[in-house]
C-alpha cells in the first residue's frame, strides 16, 4: 500500500508575481521558507517553499493566480488579494 499523501499546509502564502528573464515567477512561502517558483517547479528538498509533491501548473500574471497540482488532486488556484 503507497504511503498517505501529505496534506496541503495550511501556512501556505502566495504573495506575488515577478518577472524574469521573460518568464513569470510566483512569489511563494510555507512556514519560515520563501522563494520564486516557474511553471513546471515541484516541492521537494530544493524547493522547500512549495509543498513537497505539488507542481506548479500555471501563473496567471495578470489575473495575479498561481495553480498547484499533484496527481489525479482537484487543483488548487490561490489568487492575489
């Protein structure tokens, strides 16, 4: 039997969107980590400011969302305030 998922930490903050080389970055934070992630980056050891399993699906620059997904998980868009 495959290990229970981790779930969705709820001291997950998107704080904004930037822009480099061409290219929309998400500003993202979980617990005392942060950092900038790309469409495609996924949460592991590296990128401990993502949540370890969820990729980053899209970023919607100027709608200010960002959608995070992991396997066949509904999945979750966090919009700018």
């Amino acid at each position: 039997m495959a290990p229970a998922a981790e779930p969705f930490p709820a001291d997950f903050r998107f704080t904004g969107v930037v822009f480099s080389q061409g290219h929309a970055e998400a500003l993202v934070q979980t617990g005392s980590q942060s950092g900038s992630v790309r469409v495609g980056a996924v949460g592991m050891a590296t990128t401990p400011w993502l949540p370890k399993g969820w990729s980053v699906t899209a970023i919607d620059a100027k709608q200010g969302a960002l959608t995070l997904g992991r396997g066949s998980e509904k999945p979750r868009r966090f919009n700018l305030l």
